[in-house]
C-alpha cells in the first residue's frame, strides 16, 4: 500500500479516550486478531447515523473534528464520518490504511455515484490485507479478507468479494449473493470524498436527506431510530414501536445511543407543488 496513505496522528491520550469509548483495550500488536476486536467493539458501540445532516450542523472532512465527534461528542455519523475516524485509531496502533471509494448497488442492481462510500484497506504488521468497513450500517461484523475470493462466514452472512470483469480491477462486495458495493483498489485521499458527502447531506436525491436514522449492532441482534419508531431485532425477530412523545424519543437517543438532544432533527416535508 503506497499511494495516499496517511501517517499516524492522533496524540495518545486520544487513542486512549478512542478505545475507551469503544471499549477496547489497547492492543500489543497490530495484528488481525486485533483488528477483528476492535472492528466489532466500534460497531457496538458508535451508532451509523444522519443526525447532523437532520440538525443543520455541517459535516467537515476533517480527521480531527470526526474523532472528536466520535470521542468527545460520543456522537456517531455515516460511512466517510465513521470510516474516517476509525482509519485514525488504526493507523495510531501501526496499521496501515488506505481510503477506498465504492459505489453501492441498489436494489435494482444501478450504482449510485462515485465515492458514494467509503471503505478501508488495512494492512496488519504481518502483511495481511483486510477490507474494514464500520460506516456501512448493517453490515459485517467482522473484518474481510481483501485478497480472499472465496465465501467468507460471518455472524451477519456470507460475504464474497469478487472480480468484476471489464471493470479495470474493480471488486463487488456480496452478501448472502447480493451486491453491497462495487469497489475501486485505488487508495485515495479523504479530500476525494467531499463531493460525495457533499451530495448525501444536501441532494433530495440521497436517502439520507429523506429521512433520520440512528443505528447500532447490538450483543444479541440490532436496534435502530428511523424517524419516531424504533425497530430492535433479537435473535433474527424484529420488533418496532412508534414513539409517543418528544421527550420518550429524547430518552430513546440517551439510553440506547448515548446521544443527547436539545433539540430533535426535522426531516423537510416536500413541497408537492414544487416540480
């Protein structure tokens, strides 16, 4: 890995108040095992969510302002917020990262737009390459082998990356034998994802501009807001219930995400009129 990798710079006491907020301890090497470890504990503990797209605060591509937001904050975001930070904790540990762009495929097969998400390549100190991703939602809980082609277990599916041919190396990642995402090699720079975020927190076109969503993985299943009901699944049977008032959603962010609101996000109602 050469091309735009990023050099370790978060201070210590940064990557001690990062594990602790995920909690996890300092690992002795930067080895998959590792990597496994604290790639579960961050999806246990920092939800996938579009809060501040929904509160009318900016998102700035910034390593520095997204591990606060993570850390201090103990707030959550989406993939480049999410992928981004987590690639700082890494690197911090002595592994090394790579930013990749992928576009993801939606239910009618189409992908979306380039650097529609952000994806990580890391690389442990014994060489091996793994695919990293804890800004995709419900996703896999694990790590994935980058150079494995085969089926690949994990307590969410089965996962295959494999080749796209005619797509100049592109890889498509598959779960239970649908695309997720079609994925380039190429590292890139975080300022290459700013038309991306960009897009996905202003188009009408991007669903995270439709609608609020705060998601976490859970020891036994998974619990999610979007808009004022909440969904918890547990051992595969799910469950959801709307809420009845502002402070009962209140209190739903601050027990099950430790995120506290003054305010709740609004979601624009279209105007039908508008062509």
């Amino acid at each position: 890995m050469t091309d735009h990798e990023e050099t370790a710079g978060l201070p210590d006491t940064a990557v001690e108040q990062y594990l602790e907020r995920i909690g996890a301890a300092r690992p002795d090497r930067a080895d998959a095992g590792a990597l496994r470890e604290l790639h579960l504990r961050h999806l246990l503990a920092v939800p996938f969510e579009n809060l501040s797209i929904h509160l009318g605060q900016d998102i700035v591509l910034d390593e520095k302002a997204l591990v606060d937001k993570v850390v201090a904050a103990r707030r959550g975001g989406f993939c480049y917020e999410l992928n981004t930070a987590f690639a700082a904790l890494l690197r911090a540990l002595g592994y090394r990262v790579g930013l990749l762009q992928a576009r993801v495929i939606g239910p009618d097969g189409r992908a979306g737009i380039p650097y529609d998400h952000m994806a990580l390549l890391v690389e442990t100190a014994d060489g091996e390459r793994w695919l990293a991703d804890v800004g995709f939602g419900d996703h896999s809980h694990h790590p994935l082998a980058f150079d494995e082609r085969g089926p690949q277990a994990d307590p969410s599916g089965t996962f295959v990356i494999e080749e796209v041919p005619g797509a100049d190396g592109d890889l498509d990642v598959l779960r239970d034998g649908k695309p997720q995402y079609r994925l380039e090699r190429r590292p890139r720079e975080l300022a290459d994802f700013a038309a991306g975020a960009w897009y996905h927190r202003t188009s009408p076109e991007s669903h995270f501009t439709r609608g609020v969503i705060c998601s976490r993985l859970t020891e036994d299943g998974r619990v999610s807001i979007a808009g004022r009901k909440l969904y918890r699944t547990v051992a595969g049977e799910r469950t959801e219930r709307e809420f009845g008032s502002d402070e009962d959603l209140r209190a739903a962010y601050r027990e099950l995400f430790g995120i506290v609101l003054d305010e709740l996000p609004v979601v624009p109602v279209p105007d039908e009129r508008t062509p």
